[in-house]
C-alpha cells in the first residue's frame, strides 16, 4: 500500500463540541469520524491503531490462561430480570423490541450472560478455576455522549470473567487479573495507578481501577510518586508472588478526589514524594462473589456432595477509550506520540534519492506495506 | 493451556430446531451455545476457527490493496432515508429508538454508511480508485432464523466496497475482487463456484455469487464440471490477467435451480461433464454503479473540472456463516473435518508414555498451550 493511497482524510473543519485534545486530534487526522452523537466510524489509521491496542490486551489475557470466546451484542432481557439489574440500569440500556415484540437489548456489559452460559455448562468443581474474555462491541445510551471515543455510547471493550469455588480462590483469579492489568498498561508505554475503588452498579466487595496519568484528565489523582517504582516485571503468575505484588501495590497511597483527605495524604507522604495530577480510568476489576451466581442459581457440586454458588469477578478495559486516553496522555506540541508498540506505521527514513536508483524507494515502500 | 481445562462443553440434548448437521454438530461440541433465537454465543472453540477463517478473508482483501476500516454496528436511519432504503428495506430491519427518541437502527449492511464517509472525505477523481472493507457484527432480523449459524440474526460479517471513477474502473475492482474471493475460498480448503446471480435488493447491473459444494446446501447446483480446473492460481492481480480470469470461469455452465433450463445445459455441457449437485452461498459480490452515490450526491471533481457520480461496488463474505457452511461442505462419518488453515488444534500424537519419562506429555501440553 503506498502512503499517497492511504486513506487518511484530514479535515480542519473541528465540531464545536470537540473540546479535548484526542478528541480534535483523532477527527483532524482522519482517524475516526463521527457517525452520529457518540458514534464512531473507525477509519483505516484510527482502526490500525485500536487493532495493535487490542492485540496487546489479548495477549495478556492469553498470558494468565483467560479463554477468549465471542457473545452477541444483542442479549434478551430475560437474563437481565433474572439478576434483577434490567429495572435498574435505567435509560443508558439502549433496549430494543424485535419484530415478534420481545424485548431485547444492546450489551453493556455480560455478567448475565456468561452466567446463563456457564450455569447451563458446567456442572462440577472440577472444571474450577476458569477466566473466560471477549472483546466485543457494547452500547451504554449515554444522556451527553461526549470527549469523542472517551465516552461514547457505542465502544469497544475487553470484558472478563471469572468463577471460583471459593472467595479463596477467588481472590487469586482476582490478583492475576490485576497482574494482566499492569502488563498490559506497561506494554501500551503508560503509566497506571491500581487504585481502590467503589463498587458501583456492577456491586460486590473488592475493586480496583487502573488510572492512567494524563494532565487532562476527568479525576484528580493525589499519589505517592513511589508507586510507579513498583518492579511490575519481578513478580511471577503464582499465587505467592502475585499477592505479594497487590501488598506492595496496595502500600502507597493513591487516591482520587472523592476519596481525598489532605490529612491522611500529608500523614502518609512525604512532601517530596508527593503527586497531584489528573488520571483518566482505562481499566476497572471487580470481585463480587455470588451477587449474580446466586439470583441465576449458578452453582457447582462440591467435592463433598454439596453445592455451592460460584464466586465470581469480572474486569474491563476499555479498548477504544484507550486510544483516545493514550493520545491524552502522551501528546506534546500538538502533535500524538504513540508508543512504538502500537504505532500504526515504523517511520521510514528515505536518503535523498539518485534519479537512476530507486532501491531506497523499493525498499521504503515495501516496508508501508 | 491444558486441554482439561478448556471449555469445551460437548452436549448431547439437541433442542429440536437443530435439523442440519452443522447446527448439530456446533451445538454439541459446544462451538456455540444459542444466546436467544438465531443469536449465538461463540464459545472459545467455535470462536478460534471463526478467528481463524476472519485471519484469510482478511489478507486476501489485503492483498489486492483494499483497506479495513470499521464502521458501527448502529447507524442513524437518515442516511437510509437519502438513499430511499429505510422503508423499502421491511421488518428485516432492527429499527431501535434512542433515549433521545432518534430513529437508529443495527446495520444489515453498510452501502449508505460508507458512501456518506466516502462523500464527506474524498473531493477529488486523484484518489481513485479506492477498496475499503470491514468485518463488523450486521443484524437482519429473519422472521424464522434457523441452521444455526448459517441463518441466524446476528452474524459477523465481511463487507467491502469500491469507489471508481468510471464504470471501465470500476469492473477492474470488481474482477479483483472476485479475484481475492477465489482465493480466499481455495485457503479455506472449499472448492467454490463464481455464478452469474441477480442483484436483489442491493440492486445494479453486475453480480456474481459464490457458492461452494455441499450435499445439504440449500440451492440445487448444475454445472459443467471443469470449471474446477480453472487454474486459479496462474492469474496475476492486473487488469488484463484478471479480466481473462472471469471470462474463463464465465465460460462454464454453472447455475443454480431458479434459472437452470435443461436444454440449455445438455447442449452446452457434454454428458460426462454434467455435475448436479448441492451448495450454499458464501459470497456475493455486486456492481451497481451510482445507485447509492447518486441519490446521495457522492461525486468526485474531474480531471476536465466536471464532477461525477462515483461507481460503486459491494461485497460480501459471510464470515461466522462459513464456519456452518466448511462443516456441511466437509463432514463426514458424524465428524467435523477442518482444513488445516483453520483447525482449531494441531494433532498431538503422544507415544506410548513410559512412567519415569514424561517429556512425551510435557511436548504434548506445551504445543496445546
């Protein structure tokens, strides 16, 4: 493919609702353009870019042993009734009524789902532990889509779950999960906080978000800059080492500023450890035990002739949110830096051509292939 | 990855829709799990052979310079409605309502999407020609969906479109296209059939269907059977050598049952030539010229300062469908047989195990990981 027949259609002509820099720069460099409010077309650059993103989030997945399987975007409600959740979610559920009148919806998330899949499938703890994962399409109606594919209604997300006899376990699924987490910030070139965080909609009694650093960033993060010394790479995928590494994680203050105390911070911190930035949520894991296995009546038989629900966990990254969030992290002087791992093209350098040798020229355009 | 540990949930209760031997046999060695009425979940089995098929189509369109993109899988219905589809297109089409009470609906396929990007982007005949493709989720609400994943709802989809100056052009795109089919069918392991087809409600001037053999495929086939003997792999991908291609596969008899006439096949095929057999479509390409660009004033500039109307092109592969599809065109004996593309494993041939020597099993595991 040569560069002049790429199709990158830049445009100045920016949105008045294009306030942040990813925003602006991802329509200017024809990486995306808007379909309709908070829905995007992902144009070649734009597309090649989200695809090395996810490859990356797949092969960390792969890495703790995650299975990757597909489910649709369009769910039945009935699952939803079944966990109680299809009431709540309120009007960001985009629901749909097909042409015999039942009522469907488009996926935000999948707990429902992969526990009606796994409840029909298996019944015995020996098939224990399992972490399953998709990348799929979802859709949250949101009410002012906004900040282009930072908070879109139609977003690309890698969603994954897992089931555990016990919260015992549970906890260690939970812990390689985290671990995955990091590795696959660290491979994108960012930085990212692991961060106690509030359970939300999703419920349960154990979470964290990952928070990449970005000046413009939607919360404010108040840290200890130790955190990031943390040798993410000396930890191994065995239960020992990896609750070590939550501990050590877990041992230097982070917060955002729902949680802030200037106190606490100040009692904790040394001045010169001291960071207050802004941070921009790229990944959320969550453990909530049998808050969906029990109202779906998932459960498994036991080694002693009982049954028991499944404990579950489950954990997002959201794979085009990242694109934007990287932009917003890395870029300087207008311009987006991408970290060679997911630059959509390696930089050719052509040495000044002689008109009777065009081997360079061969050769450079083989390489934008 | 163990093989114990995949999850693989074979099944033998068979709900009693499941009448051919793909949607059987999918079910059964858990590929698929039915999320609700022609809507399935793919499960990690069914989902690598999926990938695996997704990975051919995609660098045959590669290889004749088309370029992938991605493209929502909700679109606003006015663009529809510029086109003159939205009514014409019935209850096929999931119509959805927004929170904001905007008319939305999930693609089908994507001709008024593209040719709007294509029209807001490209001023100029200088960027002519142009392939573009995605392989995106598509939603055709079937009144009685039914073979699995062969006519389901939800189905994952290849869809590629031309954008020419001229029509001379635009019949160069077409016949790379059916070029890339060709040869992305003979990678799977299908022996294909190009058929001159009728247009259908994508409309336009120029269509050929891709069916391949199968003793259970819906349309019954006749054709001359040398058309197998044409040597795909001895054309180039340039004009004149792909001109000749189609027109030594369009001079073989090869139709299917609405338009056979036996006179006509007796006297233009030899006895001994004659093959009737079954197939099933897996592609389907089409020529349709300003049918979509005119209605949506999608012009380009002239070299001569004139503007123009765009030719255009669709074309389609059924990705998730030719899982089904490989399955009824190869199994055999109740077993599935893939071709060695798209397996999902490699065999592992383990050796008589001796006790104290376990390297056998350890090679085993470590090549199914």
């Amino acid at each position: 493919m040569l560069l002049s027949k790429l199709f990158i259609p830049v445009t100045k002509d920016l949105p008045s609702e294009a306030k942040i820099k990813s925003h602006q720069l991802m329509l200017r460099t024809g990486m995306i353009r808007q379909s309709s409010a908070g829905i995007y077309s992902w144009l070649p650059l734009g597309f090649k870019i989200m695809k090395k993103i996810e490859k990356i989030v797949r092969e960390e997945q792969n890495n703790i042993g995650a299975q990757e399987m597909l489910m649709p975007t369009i769910q039945p409600a009935d699952i939803w009734k079944e966990s109680g959740r299809y009431d709540d979610y309120g009007e960001e559920m985009l629901r749909i009524s097909d042409r015999q009148k039942r009522e469907m919806l488009y996926g935000p998330t999948n707990e429902e789902q992969i526990t009606e899949i796994f409840r029909s499938s298996v019944k015995s703890y020996k098939l224990l532990p399992q972490i399953f994962y998709h990348i799929q399409w979802k859709f949250r109606d949101e009410l002012r889509p906004r900040f282009g594919v930072m908070r879109c209604r139609e977003f690309f997300m890698k969603d994954a779950y897992s089931f555990d006899l016990t919260e015992k376990d549970a906890v260690i699924s939970y812990n390689k999960m985290f671990f995955a987490y990091l590795k696959t910030f660290q491979r994108l070139g960012l930085k990212s906080i692991p961060m106690k965080a509030d359970t939300g909609p999703i419920g349960g009694d154990l979470s964290h978000e990952f928070v990449i650093l970005a000046e413009t960033g939607e919360s404010k993060i108040f840290a200890d800059k130790r955190i990031f010394e943390v040798p993410i790479n000396d930890y191994k995928n065995n239960e020992i080492s990896l609750k070590k590494m939550r501990n050590d994680f877990m041992e230097f203050y982070a917060v955002t500023d729902d949680k802030f105390n200037a106190d606490t911070f100040n009692q904790n911190v040394n001045k010169e450890n001291q960071i207050q930035t802004k941070g921009i949520e790229v990944g959320h894991i969550f453990y909530f035990g049998d808050k969906y296995s029990k109202p779906m009546n998932c459960s498994v038989d036991t080694s002693d002739g009982k049954k028991t629900f499944v404990k579950m966990g489950s954990y997002g990254i959201g794979v085009s949110r990242l694109v934007g969030a990287i932009i917003e992290a890395k870029y300087n002087n207008e311009k987006m830096k991408w970290p060679k791992s997911i630059a959509p093209f390696e930089a050719v350098v052509i040495p000044a051509l002689n008109k009777n040798d065009d081997s360079n020229l061969i050769r450079a355009k083989k390489s934008l292939r």
